[in-house]
C-alpha cells in the first residue's frame, strides 16, 4: 500500500510537539487486517522529527467507502470521538484530581484530531483524522476475538470498565448542570444510516433465526427471538440511577492488554464511535457476552456480574456518593431490561463481525452492498455461542 496522505500533519501535532519539534517525514501503513474494524481506517504513522527523534502514532480516518460510511454514520461518530478525547476524559481525569482519586491510566495519549481542513466547516470529509499513541509498540495487543478473555483478565477489565462507569455517574451527580453541559452534549446516540441498512440487518437477522432452528432446544424461543430483532433498539429511555458515559461497543476488539513481569494486567479502551450517555448495563451485557470464553461465561457469570458490582460500588463511595438505592438485585433488574431492549439485538447483529472467518473479508475500500448483505459464513464457534446467548436470556427472561 502507497503511503497514507496526511496535510498539514504539523500543524495539527504543533500543540503536542515543542516549540522547535519540527515534522521531517513520516509513513503510514495498515494497523488492522480486514475484518478486524469497519468503522474507520486504522494506520501506523511513524513520523520522524528534523532533530531525528521519532513519534509513533496511530491515525484514525474515515473509512475509504462511501457505503462504510453511511453505515457508521461518520458525520457523528467522528465527531463524538475527537470530544470524547479532547473534552470527556480530561474532565473526568480533572474530577478525579478534585476528589484526590487516581486518574484514569485506560486511554490511549490524544495527539489532536480534526474533521477537515476548513476552519469555518464542522463537515467530516477525508482530511478528518484522530491521532493516539500507538499502543501497540509500548506492548499492548488485542486478544484472539473468537476466543475472548479467560477468567482473571475479564475481572481486570470489568474492574476498569467499573470505574469508567462509577467516576462518569459520580460527576453526574455532583455536577449535574456541568455534566449536562460539557459532557452529554456531545454523546448522542449512535444510528446506522443509509437506505441498505434495513437490508442489510434482514440479511443477517434471516441468517441468525436459521442457525437457531439447527439447535433443538432454540426452537422454542424462535418467535421471541424474532420479536427482540424486530424491535429497534433505539431512542429507548436512559434510567438516570444507571446512567452514566458507556462505551456502547465494549468488545475484545476495542480493549488493549499487556501483562507486566510480574503477571499484572494492564487495560486500554479503544475506539469510542459509539459512546454515549446510556445504561451502564450495556456495556456489561455486551461486553460479557461478547468477549467472554464461553467456558467461563456458563460457570462464572453470576460471579462477574458480582465482580462488577462490587468494584462499580467501591469507586462510588471513594467518590462520596449516595449508594443506598445501588443493591445488586437493582443492577440485575436493569440488565433485564436493556438486555430486552436493545442488548439482544447488539448481540446478534456483532456475532457476525466478531465470528467472521479471518483472511476472508475484503478491504474497506473493496466493500460493496453485496459483500455486506450477502449470506455470511456461520462457523461452528459463532452457532455455539449463538445458541447459549438465546438459552441463557431465555432462561433470564431476557428475552
């Protein structure tokens, strides 16, 4: 691939580079495989300074298909990621220090992003890029996504994605007016647009309740499933006892681990497109039954779930928050009511991207109306955790 076009890529670095830091060269590759992230072009940007000293990046673009980007709506989930960075986490990280707490260590360092060249637009065209530290030369990487995360590096994450939760909801209670104002201005929620959207999820909603007839025991909860896919799991009201800053595509493509020596797990979380003020419980449902060993997920769920309550409350009372009304029963209620409401239907829609058969998806660029609605290969792992997802929300009533 030729290298990546990037103007004026030292004006935009100016406010992270000293004064005198002056941008010589750079080169871009490929970051991602195809079929490892849709909603943008994922690049290495090495960059090397006059003085010779080298800054690695990633970059974030839109992705290079017209089609890709009506589907992820670019117009909205660009623009909500550059504030995530360069607003959100640096008022929560200010709220920590003014409550004495640790700062968040989850994020990857900002280094600037824009949505175009035109200082008087606020248009997201192909000159929008995000730039971040590139985790992956400080040895981070993102886990096996057929397999997912075992039972210890899941209690890691959940304690991190915990007090993601915990500190946005604290500041909410403390700071109504300037969360309102600062922060949940910017997290609308996310929408696929465009007019194969609707096609596209029949293509993959027919694929799902098909897989479901070859499991004898899926049978009868075909017309419940039917119903839950039916449904759109948009503009649904947020509960304010649990709503907070959610990912709302916590999945193991969007979480970076490395392991220390010593056998410690550090966490990153990655691509924030779709974040929005919603229920913490989505991102918990999702991320669990997304991202989980299916192993640990049929002996342990009860106790992560647990896990994360106990880590989600702990945070709350360091913030000096009024808990009286968080039991854990309250929590498992409101995970039954998004899991019903929007989680089902995440779930079955990202089987397909999570379960896809790696080396056989196109590149961005390559990608056509007919390569995404077209049959989608079923692998056997994707119909096991298929089946216990619909038998495990069943056996909840969650569905």
């Amino acid at each position: 691939m030729t290298s990546q076009k990037i103007e004026n890529l030292q004006k935009l670095l100016q406010p992270f580079l000293s004064q005198d830091q002056k941008v010589k060269s750079y080169n871009t590759s490929r970051l991602t495989a195809p079929g490892e992230n849709y909603g943008s072009l994922i690049l290495a940007v090495d960059i090397l300074f006059e003085d010779e000293k080298t800054l690695k990046l990633v970059g974030k673009l839109i992705p290079p298909n017209e089609l890709i980007q009506k589907i992820f709506n670019i117009q909205t989930t660009f623009r909500k990621e550059i504030a995530v960075y360069s607003v959100i986490i640096p008022a929560l990280k200010g709220f920590q220090r003014e409550h004495k707490m640790d700062e968040f260590n989850i994020f990857p360092r900002y280094y600037g992003g824009r949505l175009n060249l035109n200082p008087n637009s606020s248009n997201v065209d192909n000159n929008a890029v995000i730039f971040l530290e590139n985790l992956q030369v400080e040895g981070y990487a993102i886990k096996d996504r057929m397999k997912g995360f075992d039972l210890s590096t899941t209690q890691e994450i959940l304690k991190e994605l915990a007090n993601f939760h915990a500190t946005a909801l604290a500041f909410r209670t403390k700071h109504p007016r300037v969360f309102d104002e600062k922060i949940k201005t910017h997290l609308c929620e996310f929408k696929s647009v465009g007019a194969g959207i609707t096609k596209l999820r029949n293509h993959l909603f027919g694929g799902t309740l098909k897989t479901l007839q070859e499991d004898p025991e899926c049978v009868q909860f075909l017309s419940r499933v039917a119903n839950r896919l039916e449904d759109s799991p948009y503009d649904k009201p947020v509960r304010d006892m649990f709503g907070t800053i959610a990912h709302c595509d916590f999945w193991v493509n969007n979480v970076l681990l490395k392991t220390s020596p010593e056998g410690l797990v550090e966490t990153k979380m990655v691509d924030f497109q779709n974040c929005s003020y919603a229920s913490l419980a989505q991102d918990l449902i999702f991320f669990l039954y997304s991202s989980v060993e299916l192993q640990v997920l049929q002996e342990h769920v009860d106790e992560l779930v647990d896990f994360y309550y106990t880590s989600f409350l702990k945070v709350l009372v360091e913030f000096r928050c009024d808990v009286t009304a968080y039991s854990l029963d309250s929590l498992w209620e409101e995970m039954k009511i998004v899991a019903h409401e929007s989680q089902f239907w995440h779930l079955a829609v990202m089987m397909y991207p999570i379960y896809t058969v790696k080396g056989t998806v196109k590149p961005l660029e390559d990608l056509t109306p007919e390569d995404m609605s077209k049959g989608r290969q079923v692998s056997d792992l994707m119909k096991e955790k298929l089946w216990f997802v619909v038998k495990e929300f069943a056996r909840r009533e969650w569905i």
